[in-house]
C-alpha cells in the first residue's frame, strides 16, 4: 500500500475547508486514506506545527485545538507513530496555560518515564512528570 507523510498544509485545508482548489483535494485524500487506499503518516513535528497555525493564524483554542487533531491520532487510514504520546500533550494544553511543545515534552517524559532537563519553570504545571534543573 502506498504511504505518504501528511504535510500541516492539507491537514488545515482539510480542517479549516477554506481553500477552493486545496480543501477538496486534502478531502479526498483522506476519503482514500478512510478506504484504505493509502496510509498517511502523522508526524510530531507536524502536530506541532499544526498546533501553530491553528492557534496563531486561525485564533482557535486550545480545546478546539485539541478537539480537531486527536481523531486523528486514532484515524484508520492515518498512522501517528507517537500517538499516545501526541494525545496526552494535546489534553495537557487543552487544559493548562503552557505552550505545546513543553505538553509534548511532558507526555514524552511520562511516557517513556524519564525526566525532562529544563530550565522552564512551566514544567511545575504537571504532575505526573519528573523535571530536573541542570546544575541542581
């Protein structure tokens, strides 16, 4: 079966439908996706970017957000392979007032039960990570 890694770009065209020529397209692709006709790859770069754009250039919450890109993680024809990862960083900033790349990093951590090396004092927000400050 073909694969393709799935760039921000058609994910927002796909989510946000307002590009005549694109939206329809990214559409498409992920109706082939849905019949098994291809398998696309979600990367965590691009969550992060998406996360990005949704929220600077499109103004939209956390919880929307979060709300538009988890089906995603569990999608049939979309393979994410830091899925759960991905997921828990995208409850954490739904619900928390830190940026997404520090979610991600905590739900890394926890996931893999290691702590984080930082000297960003948001990493006190979560509970369920370890932090370390270098030189402590």
């Amino acid at each position: 079966m073909e694969k393709q890694i799935l760039d921000a770009n058609v994910l927002v065209r796909f989510l946000r439908d307002d590009h005549a020529e694109h939206s329809p397209k990214a559409r498409a692709l992920i109706a082939r996706a849905e019949a098994g006709e291809v398998r696309l790859v979600l990367l965590d770069a691009v969550v992060a970017e998406l996360v990005f754009v949704l929220t600077s250039v499109y103004d939209c919450t956390r919880r929307q957000v979060a709300e538009a890109l988890l089906p995603f993680l569990n999608h049939g024809g979309i393979e994410c392979p830091e899925a759960e990862v991905i997921a828990d960083a995208l409850r954490h900033f739904s619900s928390k007032k830190v940026d997404y790349m520090d979610c991600f990093l905590a739900a890394a951590a926890k996931s893999r039960g290691i702590p984080v090396a930082t000297f960003d004092r948001d990493f006190r927000k979560f509970d369920d990570i370890e932090y370390q400050t270098p030189g402590d």
